[in-house]
C-alpha cells in the first residue's frame, strides 16, 4: 500500500494537502469527497460516471501525463467555466503517477 500526496484548492480558495491511497482503485471526485472537500451534493452528481461535469478541476502543474477521454470531452464542451487546464476528477485515477498532482476545484455548474 502506497498513499500519494495531492494538492487541492478549494472553491474558497483554500489549499488542502492530502494523502490519498493508491490501492483502492479511486478517483480524485471520490477523494475529494472523501475528505469533504467541495459541498455534499456539489461534486460526483452523477457518481462519476462523467455526465456532468461537477467533478470539474484545473490542474496547476504537469504531473497528469493523461489526455481526456472521449467522454470526458463531450462533457466539457458543455460544462461551464472551462479552461485548457479542466478535467473531469472521476477521471482521474488514484496512482502512484500522480503523486504531487496539485488541482483546483472549478465552480459550481
């Protein structure tokens, strides 16, 4: 069991430094709910399955090597607030790959 660091910023603006586990097949939406990150009810309204996009996140430095997905694509052509940086969080996997990824987590939808 390997746990990994990631830095997430809040929707105040506030930087969370987590520890997330490797070995439990997430993503980075469950662990931000895990950690109580975003609201309840704000975040993974579609329990991850990338239909609507209020896992949205920027990431801030180039630790993810992953491209989007097809379906992760589709859904931010129609999201809200998207930049060149935005991903879907239920996208994401919890790896060792990532280890220092630092993200924020965009608006609410």
């Amino acid at each position: 069991m390997q746990d990994i660091t990631i830095n997430i910023t809040d929707r105040n603006g506030q930087i969370h430094t987590i520890d997330a586990p490797t070995d439990m097949n997430l993503n980075l939406m469950e662990v931000i709910r895990m950690y109580e990150l975003a609201e309840e009810g704000t975040i993974g309204v579609c329990g991850g399955m990338a239909m609507c996009a209020s896992c949205q996140c920027y990431i801030l430095n180039d630790v993810l090597k992953s491209e989007r997905n097809d379906d992760e694509e589709a859904m931010l052509s129609e999201a809200y607030h998207v930049k060149p940086n935005s991903r879907l969080g239920c996208q994401i996997n919890i790896t060792s790959n990532i280890e220092g990824l630092s993200i924020e987590i965009a608006p609410e939808q």
